[in-house]
C-alpha cells in the first residue's frame, strides 16, 4: 500500500463525497479493470454461500425439501464457485496486461477467502448438517480446516517469493473445487472427511502447482465451461446426469492427485540433473 495525504484520505472517507476531487484521490484508492473482476469473484463466493443456505440447509431445517443436498442450489453454489475461480484467472490476466492498481493483491487475497476458503468451508458444514450418515461436529471441524487452510495459504502467498510460474501449494481455487467435488461424489462418511482433511494439506503443502498460464490458462478454462456443463446436467436430472457429475467429480479428484506428483517428479529430476552436472564439472 502507498502512503496517502492524511487530509485527502480524510476526505474521501466521510459522506462529502462532493468535497473530493476525483482528480485528488489518492491512486491506491483507485479500482482497476483487474480489481472489477477480483469484487466479482468476492460476489461469486457470497451468493455461493447464499444459495448453500437457502436452498439446502433451511429448507432441511424447516422439513420443507427433500432431506439432503437439494441438486438445484447445490449446483448453482458449486457454479458459482467455478465462476469465481474464472474471475480469479482473469484477473491477474487482465492485470498483467493493463494497468493494477496498489489494492489488487490485498482484494485478490480478501476475494479468495470468500470465495474459495468461506465458500467450501461453508458447504462441507452443510452437508455435514443434511446427510444422513455425516457427523455434524466432525464435519464443522473439517470445515474449519478448511477454512484454515485457506487462511493460512494466502498468507503464506503474499509472505513468500517463489520463482516464476509456480504456486507453493495448491492453488485455493483449485483445493476449493477439489473440497466440493468430494462432498458431491457422496462417498461414505469417514473416506469423505479423509479427502477433505488431505486436500486441505496439499493447500498449506510445499508441493509446487504450476501457474494457469498460457495453455495451462486454456485448459483450465475448458474444465470450468465443462463442469458447469455437468452439474446443469445433474441439477436437471438429465439422462446420465448423476454419472456425468460422478464422473467430473472423481477426475477433480484425480487431477488433484496427480498434479502433485508429477510436480515432484519433476523437482527430483531436476534435482538429479543438477548433481550430474555438478559430479562432472568437478571430474573436468
């Protein structure tokens, strides 16, 4: 953050809003095209939360739905997930490109916790509440670490400079979609919690995650339109809707595996080829 003028940061704080020029208004106080799209993956993971509570958890409450997870507003809350990591890709595109104002990062990082450590961590207490075999303490203790998770991981990003084009850890957006799909893959109840709780460790994690660049960006993007494709299908109960979502469910999983470990492949490799080239500098 920049230092402001106390008396111009004074004035703009009140309701003379008449009084500020906006010509006068300090630059770190200025929002970016880059910021717009950050309050829109904050907006994303609120109604997220809205949709989870009023669509599942009171009409459970009341006796007035079905019971457990209500496929319409569990889906347009995972939906909106998605749609605010699709924010949270353009952003930092869009700010790389055009101009970033001295707020984004803090935003950046205040958006992600909503929408990717509130928003999950608030779904996994739900489904702790509505299925029938779940254990609703121990789900809101998952959901706390979670939520902790999350915390602990966007603050360790803004503390800790790693080389270009590598996350340390998996990505919140990432590790929030990963948390959802295992709720929405109905596994039993203790394999559900493990799931939970081990991707909350890759999160705080040092496993390297590549940035979503280039064509990793593209691909990216093309699961997200992809799975909203699938849990439209499973929110309508469309044929072969159940199996669709299982389906992008259990590959969320997957590649949530999977990533990790060819990331430390890669690194021991790379640490293999470092010791070659050193063994045989030092025998010339």
């Amino acid at each position: 953050m920049t230092a402001t003028d106390p008396d111009s940061a004074h004035a703009g704080s009140g309701w003379g809003l008449d009084e500020a020029d906006d010509d006068e208004m300090p630059l770190s106080t200025r929002l970016s095209i880059a910021d717009t799209l950050t309050l829109g993956n904050a907006t994303c993971g609120f109604m997220a939360v809205y949709f989870t509570t009023t669509g599942v958890l009171i009409p459970h409450l009341t006796d007035s739905g079905d019971g457990g997870m209500a496929r319409s507003s569990a889906a347009t809350a995972v939906m909106l997930m998605l749609m605010a990591s699709v924010f949270d890709l353009f952003d930092g595109i869009v700010a790389r490109k055009l101009r970033a104002s001295a707020m984004g990062a803090e935003l950046d990082n205040l958006s992600d916790l909503i929408s990717f450590g509130l928003a999950p961590a608030y779904f996994v207490l739900v489904w702790g509440m509505v299925a029938t075999d779940a254990n609703q303490h121990v789900s809101a203790l998952a959901a706390i670490v979670v939520l902790l998770a999350v915390v602990l991981r966007l603050a360790r990003f803004s503390c800790v400079t790693l080389r270009d084009g590598i996350f340390q850890g998996m990505p919140s957006p990432f590790g929030a979609l990963t948390v959802v799909s295992i709720v929405l893959l109905e596994l039993p109840f203790i394999p559900t919690l493990l799931a939970i709780i081990g991707t909350a460790w890759l999160m705080v994690s040092r496993v390297e995650y590549p940035k979503p660049r280039g064509k990793l960006a593209v691909g990216m993007l093309s699961w997200i339109v992809l799975a909203m494709g699938m849990l439209a299908a499973w929110a309508l109960d469309s044929p072969g809707g159940e199996l669709l979502l299982q389906t992008g469910c259990a590959l969320q999983l997957v590649l949530g595996a999977v990533i990790p470990l060819f990331a430390t492949a890669r690194r021991v490799n790379t640490f293999r080829d470092n010791r070659r080239e050193a063994r045989a500098a030092a025998q010339g």
